[in-house]
C-alpha cells in the first residue's frame, strides 16, 4: 500500500505538467519545432537500458519502469524526458534528459520524487528516516544543466514525538553543550535538521527541537529516537 500511495502522489505531480503516464515508447514533439520526436526506453545486453530519440541513442543507469515528458520551465519550448525508477524501497531516482539542437543533455540524476514547478524549478523529497528532506533544483539554461541551490544544509522537518523519560538538549551546534532536559511525557517539535560535518569527516544531521515549554535545544538522531515515541522511521 505504501508504494502505491506514494507512486500516486508522484504521479499526480508530474501529470500536474505532462499530462502523460509512464511508457517506454511514444511520439511527441520535444524542441517546439511541431515535428514529432520518436522516444523509446530500449533494454540493452546484462539488462541495461538505452533512451533513444530519433536516431540518438544514450544509455541509462536505470529504466525499468518507463519515462514521463515533463516541462521543466514553461516559457520555452522544451519538453524534458524523466526516465525513472522507485528502486526497492520507494527510493525514487531519476535521469533527465532534453532533446536540442538534435542531441540528447542529461541534464541531472536526482534522488527522490520530484515534483515540476513549471517554472524551471524542480523539487526532490528524500526519505531520511522520520522525515522527507525537500532540495530545490533549479535550470540552468547555459549549460543545461539541473544545480542545486547551493548552501543548502538546513531543512524543515516539523514532525512532533512524545518523551519517554528525558531527552537532554544541547544549546550549541558547533559545542553541543548540555542545555536543559525535556521533561518526561511531554510534547516535542522536530523543526529542523541541519546537515553537520563531523570531526572523521562524515556528515550527521543535528535536530532542532522546540520544548512544550518554548525552549530551543538541539539534538542528534539516535538520543532522540531512543527517547522519544511517535517518530516513525521508513524502511
């Protein structure tokens, strides 16, 4: 049920602009030129897959669930092709390409379900446990290319968890210094989670957590799942 309930939502977001279902094969015009494009997912030897558009052909990392056209940026007169698939565990993954000048641009590989603005923005939700973390990605039209928005390491996460018995805050990202303890059964609010760079290098997100009682702390993942109830982790 829940990989339906999730194909539906990503579905109904990219139909909001393509007004297409998942195929491996059709004819549509992709540059404007109001001549149509022949477009086919083809599966290769070892089972890899190739995107063909007319007589241009490149290969894929995946495809064995289709591509949907999508409109990236309504005001040209582009259509972009979305091939796709929704991995083992709902861990949507895409390769968008755009058909110009008769060549084929990837134009990025993104991680999570997208939804298309129409406004050459592109948004992907990522699974992280308890939470869906949303980047921007927006068109770059010189180099077609898909970029992130850049200096993005904190995100809303606005998910709320009950304290068993304590959970200790921290009062500063950089120090993690203890602050004050949220008091058993009572309410917390996950605001946000800041992606932080630990000493060996590795990156860890540190949780921001509002109290019943107003107060801001922070904390990191495995305090506060081990201390709170309520916060359910995908798989």
């Amino acid at each position: 049920m829940k990989r339906f309930l999730i194909f539906i939502v990503v579905l109904m977001n990219l139909q909001s602009y393509a007004q297409e279902e998942a195929v491996f094969k059709t004819a549509k015009d992709l540059d404007g030129d109001g001549i149509p494009e022949n477009i086919q997912l083809i599966e290769n030897e070892h089972y890899g897959y190739s995107l063909q558009v007319n007589d241009l052909t490149e290969k894929v990392s995946f495809g064995m669930e289709g591509f949907y056209l999508i409109d990236i940026d309504t005001t040209d007169q582009f259509k972009e092709i979305a091939v796709f698939t929704s991995g083992p565990s709902d861990d949507y993954e895409y390769e968008i390409f755009r058909y110009q000048d008769n060549r084929l641009h990837l134009l990025g590989h993104l991680e999570g379900w997208i939804t298309v603005n129409g406004d050459g923005t592109l948004y992907t939700d990522k699974g992280e446990g308890f939470w869906s973390r949303r980047d921007v990605w927006f068109l770059n039209h010189k180099v077609l290319s898909l970029g992130k928005f850049p200096l993005k390491n904190e995100y809303f996460v606005g998910v709320q968890a009950t304290v068993k018995s304590s959970l200790q805050l921290y009062n500063d990202l950089n120090t993690l210094e203890p602050f004050v303890k949220a008091k058993p059964q009572t309410n917390i609010q996950v605001l946000t989670a800041t992606l932080w760079e630990t000493e060996n290098e590795n990156f860890e997100f540190i949780y921001q957590i509002v109290t019943e009682d107003g107060l801001l702390g922070f904390t990191k993942l495995w305090p506060l799942l081990e201390n709170t109830e309520g916060l359910v982790m995908a798989d």
